[in-house]
C-alpha cells in the first residue's frame, strides 16, 4: 500500500524529524528514533494440494526504549517490508502518545487473507510463530490482531507458543474472551475513535448529541466506531465497506444492521458506492478502512468538518496539507485508534496478574485515559501552534527521546 510515490515509512519519519526538531532534538537522537531496532523477514511453506507455496512474513521491533515491542500481524496480499516498517513506527508513537509502557513493533504475511481456508490460516499462524518466537514473548513482543487476522488467530498463536515456552498467556493480545482474552477488547478501537469524535466536537463547540457522522469501513473498527457514535447521541448517516455504502440521512439504526457479516445485505433507502462515502456532507467523517483512500483526487470532495482518522495513515501527506487550508480538522490515526493498544494494555496486564476485569471498568478506564490523551495533544496544538497531528508528534517522540536517553542509549 504504497502512499502516492512516496514510501509509508517514510512518511512517517517525516513527522518525527518535524516533531524533533521542533523539540530541539540532536539530529543523531532522531536518526535514531526513525530507525528499526530489528527486522526479520521469514518464508513461510504452505501446503497446496500437493504442492507447496511459499509465502513472505514479517517481524519488525521498530523501538523497545519504552517497554516490550507490541504491535498486529495482518495477512493482506500487499504487505511488504516499508508497510510493516512504517506501521512498527506508528505504534512506538502511538503507544507513548497515550503513555502505556510499551515500544512498537508489527508483523504481517503477504497473502490474500479472503481466499485462505481455515486450515491454512491456522497452519501460517502456526509457522510464522514457530520461526520468531526467539523474538516474541510477553516482556518481548506482544503481538495482537490486525487486517485479516482475529482473535482465533491469536488463540493459535498463543497455543503455539505454549508449546514452545509454556502457559503465558500475556505473550500475545485481542484472545478470544473464553481464553484469556478482555471482555472490552475487540470493542476498544472503535470505542475509543467515538470517543475522540465527541471530545473533538465538544473542543470545538459542536453539540455531540445529533452530529451527523460517515464511516469509511464496517470491519472491526468501523462498526463499533458507528455503534458507540450512536450511543453518544450522534447520528450515522452513512457507512460502507466493499460491497458498497448505504444512507440515510435520518439516522442509520446501527444496532440493528450491527450483526450482519457485509453491508449488501442491509435494506437502505439509498446505496451508494464504497468510496463515495469520503464525499458525503457530514460533521464527523471516520475513514476505517484502509491506507491513503483520501489523497490528491478525492480531497476537494471531502465535505466534512473533522475528520476522525480510524484507519492507520488513510490521507496522505498532501491531502492532508490541502484539507487543512481548507479549515478541516482532523485528528490523527496515532490518537484516534489507539484505543485498540489501549485495550491490549488492559488485558496484557490483566494477563499477568491472571485476574480478570469487570467490563465496564475496562470500558471506564479506556474513555477516562483516551479523553485525557486527546487533551494533551490539543493542548501542545495549542501551545506550539501546530494541527493535531504535528502535536500527537511532539508528545510521542518528547517521549521516546526522553527514555531514549534515561536508559543511557547515548554515550
């Protein structure tokens, strides 16, 4: 998922040399923080019929000065090795940015997830596990689900881990509730981009309760974003995923379309195609789907006022800068999904002291820390005088620089 000729990794390494130098940081202390720890590239043999196919993982630890590595696996066909880099490097700042003590890392498996059998996803996890798991481990690198994987993923991994390392159930997160896993963590993400999306609308002077909101996306994210958005009083008016996007200007009854599998089976008064979503006149617009769907050839069509990123890097550099002439607000993946590592902390933590929580304290404390996050960064926006995104920068990588240093890394 290349992002308009320039790598994603690089992109992201923009924002830390802008947030760096903003900071006064030495030029070797962000050379440092826009490179890789490690990186471990696997093949992968999977049996097809009676042949076999070799397919690429990965493994990329971008920084560990906060705290083990955590970070997705996602099996989607356009993996590659400046994806996972840039999306290691995302989560070493997004982690810091909402202050949980872990670093970045991710992985991935270059395959089409849809065309998978379960058996043959179970046999990938399974191998990509068995070959890093001298770099996995819950004081480590702790994976989590991501594009294409689930929680029956992580249970095989986890099962795979046992076998190789004994009970440790912390070892990896976003488990199915009956093994280990948060009841509170598969909801976490899109709870947590609802609730950014209202906490942007009240800094702003926006009633909540009847903002009209479009979501790009109706996997994980996107469904329980349009679930919570509802629940707040706001008002989803349209919402898409592959098969296409329905509308209704009323109000969309989440709760009643919130169990069926794709959208192409929901009655609507009105369909729409997938991407024709972004386009919709609305308050709030939450892309949740993928990378760099908003770029230069949509963005002047974009008619909403905030923009609440669900999805990882769904703008790309220079639409972003156009939005933004343009007055739209908009507030970045590193703060608006990370209610998702948020939700991992609780249940890595959970994990190791083999208690469990009451959901409603896990939901308690995932608003109360997301809203508090939210008002760090508009207020270092604030203090600076820089967008959402360049602040979210600024208080990660102050962050990183600063453990980065404690730990003597710099002679």
């Amino acid at each position: 998922m290349t992002h308009s000729g320039s790598s994603a990794f690089a992109e992201v390494n923009e924002k830390v040399h802008q947030a760096g130098e903003i900071l006064g940081l030495k030029s070797g202390v962000i050379a440092a923080l826009s490179s890789c720890e490690r990186e471990v590239v696997i093949s992968i043999p999977l049996r097809k019929g009676n042949d076999v196919e070799v397919l690429t993982g990965y493994r990329v630890q971008h920084s560990s000065a906060r705290g083990p590595r955590k970070g997705g696996i996602r099996f989607h066909q356009d993996v590659d090795l400046d994806e996972v880099r840039a999306l290691a490097s995302l989560m070493t700042w997004k982690t810091a940015l909402i202050d949980v003590p872990f670093g970045g890392a991710k992985g991935g498996v270059a395959v089409d997830a849809s065309l998978l059998t379960l058996i043959e996803k179970e046999e990938i996890i399974r191998r990509w596990t068995r070959s890093l798991v001298h770099v996995l481990g819950h004081h480590r690198d702790i994976p989590a689900p991501d594009m294409g994987t689930d929680s029956q993923t992580m249970a095989w991994l986890m099962d795979e881990f046992h076998r190789l390392e004994g009970f440790q159930p912390a070892c990896v997160t976003g488990k199915p509730v009956e093994l280990f896993g948060a009841p509170g963590r598969e909801e976490a993400t899109g709870r947590g981009v609802a609730q950014i999306a209202a906490a942007t609308l009240e800094k702003n002077n926006v009633k909540v309760k009847g903002a009209t909101v479009a979501i790009q996306g109706f996997g994980n994210v996107g469904r329980y974003a349009a679930l919570v958005c509802q629940e707040l009083g706001m008002k989803v008016i349209a919402i898409s995923d592959v098969s296409g996007g329905v509308v209704d200007k009323k109000g969309i009854d989440i709760t009643s379309i919130f169990m069926h599998k794709t959208l192409e089976s929901v009655q609507a008064e009105e369909r729409i195609g997938a991407s024709e979503v972004l386009e919709i006149n609305c308050d709030v617009l939450i892309p949740a789907a993928l990378g760099a769907v908003i770029n230069e050839t949509n963005c002047a069509r974009i008619n909403a006022d905030f923009i609440i990123e669900g999805a990882n890097q769904p703008i790309t550099i220079a639409a972003d800068r156009e939005l933004r002439t343009q007055g739209v607000v908009i507030v970045p993946d590193i703060l608006a999904n990370s209610g998702g590592v948020m939700g991992s902390y609780f249940e890595w933590t959970q994990n190791i002291q083999e208690f469990s929580w009451p959901i409603d304290k896990f939901r308690r404390e995932l608003d109360t820390r997301m809203e508090k996050a939210f008002g760090n960064v508009h207020k270092v926006s604030k203090k600076y005088s820089v967008d959402l995104r360049t602040a979210a920068f600024i208080v990660s990588v102050e962050r990183v620089a600063r453990a980065f240093e404690l730990r003597g890394s710099l002679v």
